[in-house]
C-alpha cells in the first residue's frame, strides 16, 4: 500500500497480561513480525510488563509504548508514574487521553495537553486519542466534540511536536464492542481531524501527522480501514491481546 504518511500500528494491552504472559506475547510478535519494514509496529504493555517487553524486544522493529504518564515529572504524587521512570525501558510511545481514561478517571482536555508536554519534554511521542460517544454522534456533535477534543489536548504543542505526535480517533462506540466504524465513517473523521490541524498549525504539519483509528479493529478489516487516505494506522486493543491477530493486523495493513 502506498501511503503518504508510514503507518504505525499500535497494539493496547490494557490492564491484561502478567509479566510472564507479556514476555511470551512480545517474543512471539518479534518472531511473527521481524520481516515487516513497513510499519511502525508498537506495543503498550502495562507498566510493570515495560521491563521485561523492553529487554525481550531489543534489536526488534517492535518500539514500546506506555499507556499513561503523570503530568509531574517527579515528587508526592503517590501511584503515578512520571516520564523519566519510562524513559529507563526505552518507552517511545505513550498512549494519552484514551476514552476509558476520560471516562473512569475524568481526564479533562487540558490534563491530557499537560501530559503531552510533558511527554514531549522528555522525548516520548504521545498517541493523543479523540473519539465520540454514541450519544453525541447520534445528536449529530461529532465534529463539535472531536474539535474541541483536539483543540483542547493539544494545545501548546509547537509544529515540531505536533508531528511527531501521533493522534487517535477512536469513536467510544466502536471500542470493545465488535462495531467498528465503517470506512467511510473513519476517514471522514480523519479528514474532519486533520482539518482541524490545519487551522490549529498548518496544513503542511497537519500533512505529516499521524491519525491512527483505533475501535475493534481485526485482520478482516484492517486493509479497508488502512486503505482510507487520511488513516495512517490502528490503536488495537482486544485483537492485540493475541500474537497471531495482531500480527495478522499488521501484515492485512501494507
Ligand atoms: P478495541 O480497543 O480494539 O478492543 O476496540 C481499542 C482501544 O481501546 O484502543
């Protein structure tokens, strides 16, 4: 496939996989994926898995990502995890603002734009995720909440930072529910987004950045949604929990 942007799949573990469980994932997606050149193929272990999928998957073409930080970088901030602490596994990536972030521990706009500053700070690409709930796009908000959602989260952010950020779209409906969006949906979306880029910086930078659809993504639709011309990659969350589907993922998506 022959993209203007290189894709970058990203697989989601969620609160899933001991280290051990981690360990025997991460080798199996070594082996399964050592020939793609491709893709930018990352995995988000949780944090206690980061070391031990940081060692198993060294001299890979598999980056890793975390799936939170503090906005703080050190100090009295009892159960956070600051930037520094990822940067000892070799994190690239870290996912921020994911819906069941928003949702459960009520991440507002500007927390998640003072995280990826901080990330940023620190030299880790955040995956800054964006998505409507069922709710708003029935009542017709979807492009209100997706513009306020990028605004507000990326606010801050320089033209340097901004492409090397990579942003999520993932519709709160379509995640871990089976109902992924239809091609049609998603690229519209990612067209709406990339648009909004365009008036926060330029359109040149909105050009390079990275829109990721992220929402029961499998190997059966992987190639439709990648093939999109503003979808530049997956967040996957259940189909990465397993080596053969995610690999699957990436190899349907070039
Ligand atoms: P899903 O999750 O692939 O299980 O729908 C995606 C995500 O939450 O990032």
């Amino acid at each position: 496939m022959n993209k203007p942007r290189k894709l970058i799949i990203a697989g989601n573990w969620k609160m899933n996989k001991t280290v051990a469980e981690a360990l025997a994932l991460a080798s199996s997606l070594k082996l399964d994926l050592a020939n793609v050149k491709e893709v930018d193929i990352v995995v988000c272990p949780p944090f206690t898995a980061l070391e031990s999928v940081s060692k198993a998957t060294l001299d890979s073409n598999i980056k890793l990502g975390a799936q939170n930080l503090s906005e703080h970088h050190f100090g009295a901030f009892t159960g956070e995890i600051c930037a520094g602490m990822l940067k000892e596994f070799s994190v690239r990536y870290v996912i921020l603002g994911h819906s069941e972030r928003r949702q459960y521990q009520k991440e507002s706009d500007a927390l998640i734009a003072k995280k990826a500053a901080t990330a940023h700070a620190a030299s880790l690409k955040p995956i800054v995720c964006v998505g409507e709930t069922l709710a708003e796009r029935e009542a017709n908000q979807m492009e209100q909440v997706l513009e306020t959602q990028v605004r507000g989260s990326l606010a801050g952010l320089t033209k340097e930072q901004m492409v090397e950020t990579v942003v999520a779209y993932e519709p709160v409906w379509a995640i871990g529910t089976g109902k992924t969006a239809s091609t049609e949906q998603a690229q519209a979306a990612h067209a709406f987004i990339r648009g909004v880029l365009g008036q926060l910086f330029d359109e040149a930078t909105a050009r390079k950045v990275r829109i990721q659809y992220g929402g029961s993504v499998k190997p059966a639709n992987a190639n439709e949604l990648m093939s999109q011309p503003d979808v530049d990659g997956a967040l996957v969350g259940g189909a990465a929990l397993e080596s053969r589907s995610f690999a699957d993922i990436v190899k349907n998506s070039v």
